[in-house]
C-alpha cells in the first residue's frame, strides 16, 4: 500500500510539488505526504465536507489582489473580476497588478466610507455585480482585527466584494431532556431554525435558533441579547445565561461567484429548559424545531443542502466540544484544527 | 497615535519586511501592520503569554533541518546542535544542508528503531545531550499524523532531539458547587496536582488531576481510563463521564535547548461530584486541591512558573469553552486562535 519513493531526499522532495513555494519554516510542519493514514472515519469525513464547503478560498486567494488602505494596511482581497470593475473608478480605486488601493478619502473613515458608497450606489443601478442585488442598507465595519477601530464603513452586501473580514456571534440552543442531568449533562437536543422563504440570504434553509452579523459600531454580547429577543423572543432572564465558547473561521467563495467570505463567527451556547419554545417575531424564521443531537449529526453528515453553511461549523465545533465527536475517529485533529483556520 | 505610512503601495510594501519572504496565499491572510487595535485585556495578555511560552518554535523551525525517513517524508526536526551530533552516526543518519535522514533500517520499522535506539544509548552513556539525562524507559511512537502508523518507536525523552510530533490526554477535573446546578451551570472550581518532587519533568509543577503521554500503542480512552485510575483513583464508573472537548496545539523550544515540542494535547473534561476527592496513588502526584475558578485564572495570569506550561494551555481552553473568557476582551480572537497553530 505504501507509496514507493526513492530514498535520495532529491527525488524526495521533487514528490512534494505544492511545498516548493513555502519558506522551510511552514514546510517543516506539513505531514509526510507519502505515509499510509487510514480513511477519515464516516462521521469526520461529511463534517469536513461541510467545513470545506465554506473553507475553499486557497486557490482564490492565490488570485486575488489585496485591498489596501493607504496609511492602514491590506483589509481584504479582491478577486480579478471585481478588480477589473473596481478599476473603472479612478478616482478612488488605484487598480494595478499588485492591489486594489482606496485612494479617496485621505485618513477620514467618513470621506472614505461615502467615497466607496458612491462606487456601490452607482455599481448597484447598473446591475453588474450580482451580490449587491442583496442589498442590505446595512453598514458592515471595515477592520484590520476584530478589535480595531472600522478603517470604512460600506454596505453589507458588498463586504465579499472586498474580502473584508466579517464577524458574527452564532447561539447553539441547546436542551438536555433528562431528568436527572446535572452540570456536565450532554445536551440531548439542539433547537433549530428553518429561514423565512423571503430572507436575501440562504431562504428556507437550516439555521440556529439565533444568530446575527456584527453590524457596524454593535458589541457581541449586546448583539447576543438583541438577536435573541427579536429572532426567538427568549426572555432577557434567560438570554443572559447565553455564554461564549469561543470561535470558528474560515476564508471561502461568496455564493455569487464575485467575491471572498473571510469570516470569524464568535460561538455560544444557550441551555434552554426543556419546556421553553422559541418564537418567531421578526419576519426572519418560518419555524422552529427540537431536533434529537443523533439526527442533527445524521443530518450534517449526509451530502443534503439543507443547512446555511458556516452554521453547521459551529454545530460541528459544538459537537467537537460536548464530545459527540471521539479522537479515537480518523480524521479528528484535521477537523478540529480545521475549524480554525 | 496612527503610523504615516506614504501612500504609495511601494512604500507600504516596505514598511511590511515580514511579509516579503512569503508567497502571496499566505500574505493576504495578515493583519493589517500598521493599524492600531486596543491593548490586549489584562486576563488575554496574561493567558496570551502562557501560550507564547509554550508556542515559541518559529525561530527555531527557521534554523532546523527535516527528519526524514525515505519513502514515508518529514516526521520531525532537528536542531543544528544535534544535528551535528548525529552526523556522528553516519551509518544510521545522512546529515546535510538540507536534512537530517534516517539511512539505517530500510522499511522496517523494527530495524529502524534498533538502529535510533543504538545511537540513543550511546549518546546517553556519553552524557552529551542534556535531556536524554531524562530517560524514561518508554516507547514514543514517530508518525506522520495521529492517525497514521509508528514509522519507528524511539526513547520518550529523546523525542524533542528529532522534534516529532508528541499526544497527550489532558483531563480538567472540574467541580460546579452549586445545589441548583443543572446542566449547563459553568464549573465553579477545578482539581489541581502538584506533581511529585521526584518526576523527571517539572517535578513540583501544578498540573490537571489526570494527564499523560500516548504511548506507542496506546489510544486515548485507554490512556484515559488507566490514568484516572493511577494517577487520581477515579474509579471506572466515574471515569467513564470523561469526554473529549477537541485539542489544542503548539510547535516551541524543548526545555534543555537541545530540541523542539510539536505537540497535540487531547482535551477532556470530567465533571467530578462535589464529594469526590482524588488520591494519588501511582507517585507521580504528591498532593491535589480543589481550586475555585477565579483563583486559578488568577494564577494563569500572574508571572509565576508555578504551572507545567503545557498544563497551562489546556487550561485556558477550557476557560474559553466555558465562556470564563468573553470576546469582549480585547485579544480574544488572537487567543481562541493561538490554541491552535
């Protein structure tokens, strides 16, 4: 079964093609190409798919230009398509081979931000960039960390457009119907959203019982307390017993073909009483439903579409945390490490 | 406060030395250099500098050489110093610029580890190499990942020289004194081991109330079950309620400087009831206690060496998974992320 190679390191090394580019310090920690690990077990194997699903930009990042901001550094990538449109805006995009710089504006968030809204509002009419048909009227901060000031503010729709990094907190609501479950107790079930047929993005698909984009300016607890009570009308009592548990990403291809999703979803679990039932009040969700963890899991596993995306990463990491998933699975250190990239 | 950077991308490419060397895949990927985030929060600064201790092996991957076993790849590294040392061996190890190669043994994995364990014994008659003064007498098996194969089985303390991948089990005891606790109350304390004075590594240290090594052979439950028993007389039921939490990782200096740790640490936690107090049994521990929460934050975040460092990470990655950490605190993305490389 072992993969024959010839012993001088020369040969060796002509075997690992995709390491040639890497300085030594990256290449060091690749694993061995040519040794014999068995199959990643069922289970890992459908959850990588789904985490691969969203975790696709590799090959597009090697494409991209970097969106610059002069003074402040890269803050996103830019995909040739869009860079070619971005480029009949001289003046406030400089395209050359290397990046798509925003040249108007100066150092003031506010000039650069209406500078690039002119560009979106003028690019939305036309028609041209598929995306922007989402269009949300939300304002989506700009950032280089998640912890720095927004360097721009621009529409919601248009952040795949430049790659910018975005950020979300993602509540898995979780119920452990047992009557003798005590702190430590696997949750048992995991409430579930279907999304209404008129959302812009991912209609009618699988979603968790509450979960949101950081818009600009919005704290994650704050965002946590809002969404719960607008998406599920969880009581304020119970919504502050939501606790973070860290966090998944991932840097992939937006639907639309046109750009890069270079997200951080911030996780939580809520443990909700087995007899509360969540309610729809914003127009977002069609339905909810308690689904047994065994069928959420068969569900993940299965090659279906039903579920948004980067929700079944966090599901996953949940799954990975509350030990639904065992080291003794091949594959199990790839998945966890995957989550993060 | 902000950096003037010229507009020019050529200067901003200038002022970003770091980046040159890399292709642009990776280059996309990295924070904006000259943006300005907050501090990072007292708590994430102090866990920040636990896991820099652990995961301080860039540098020195940039001065290693590959350990190569023909027709299998890059298992490890070495450090010049001991590279130069097992260019002594020639029989057994091809040292060059590039790599260190394991000649001796073809592909058997029995005869390669005879042929490493001879070199072992008589680098450790000579008393040259600092941490084979810590011999364990325990088989540590060299794969290409976790799930893959022993290509060959070496001494345990000699593991750093070649820097190979190491898996451990951690267990976090952990206590939720609290008579209204149902499932999903946050633990409110942890058990904590002071390991013997008598262990050959980080004798005194504080560590979980159960971890160990993978020995060549062993899977984790196994490790898991046996160590419960041993080292803290868990008893089987109890240590059944163990459950796998995910992993975390690091690449860093070996504590003698004569080599590297590249180690995965499988992460458990086992919720104890209030009433079960750990006793040692096998030597390794000389005393537990029953830490609250807070104070053990308090302890990870002071400068002291009191922690096994490794202990420390484990840890902190509980703490994160059961919200002890928010993402209000600035830094807390840096931190979910340094758990894994």
């Amino acid at each position: 079964m072992r993969a024959v190679v010839a012993c001088s390191l020369g040969v060796h090394m002509f075997m690992r093609p995709a390491n040639l580019r890497l300085p030594r310090a990256a290449m060091v920690f690749r694993s061995a190409a040519t040794s014999v690990a068995p199959p990643r077990s069922p289970h890992i194997a459908g959850f990588m798919r789904r985490v691969e699903a969203c975790n696709n930009g590799l090959e597009l990042a090697s494409r991209a230009k970097p969106f610059v901001v002069p003074g402040v550094g890269e803050l996103g990538v830019v995909l040739p398509e869009a860079a070619a449109v971005l480029a009949e805006f001289p003046t406030v995009f400089r395209v050359d081979d290397c990046a798509v710089e925003l040249i108007a504006g100066g150092d003031s968030v506010e000039a650069r931000s209406n500078a690039v809204a002119e560009v979106l509002r003028q690019l939305r009419r036309d028609g041209r960039v598929p995306m922007l048909a989402g269009w949300r009227g939300e304002g989506w901060p700009v950032k280089a960390s998640f912890d720095s000031p927004a360097e721009l503010v621009m529409e919601r729709a248009a952040a795949p457009l430049f790659g910018v990094a975005g950020f979300g907190c993602h509540i898995n609501g979780l119920v452990t119907c047992d009557g003798a479950a005590s702190a430590g107790s696997r949750p048992s079930h995991l409430w579930v959203a279907r999304r209404a047929a008129t959302k812009q993005t991912w209609p009618g698909k699988l979603d968790h019982v509450v979960a949101g984009g950081l818009a600009h300016g919005e704290r994650p607890w704050d965002n946590v307390l809002k969404e719960c009570d607008e998406e599920a009308s969880v009581p304020r009592a119970l919504a502050e017993r939501t606790r973070p548990t860290g966090m998944i990403e991932y840097f992939g291809r937006d639907e639309t073909g046109w750009g890069t999703k270079r997200d951080v979803i911030l996780c939580y679990d809520l443990h909700l009483p087995p007899d509360f039932v969540p309610v729809a009040r914003d127009g977002e969700v069609e339905s909810f439903a308690l689904w047994e963890m065994r069928d959420v899991i068969k569900s993940l596993v299965a090659e279906s579409d039903e579920w948004k995306p980067n929700v079944a990463l966090v599901i996953i990491d949940m799954l990975v945390r509350h030990g639904f998933v065992a080291p003794e699975e091949a594959g199990y250190i790839d998945l966890v490490r995957s989550l993060r990239r």
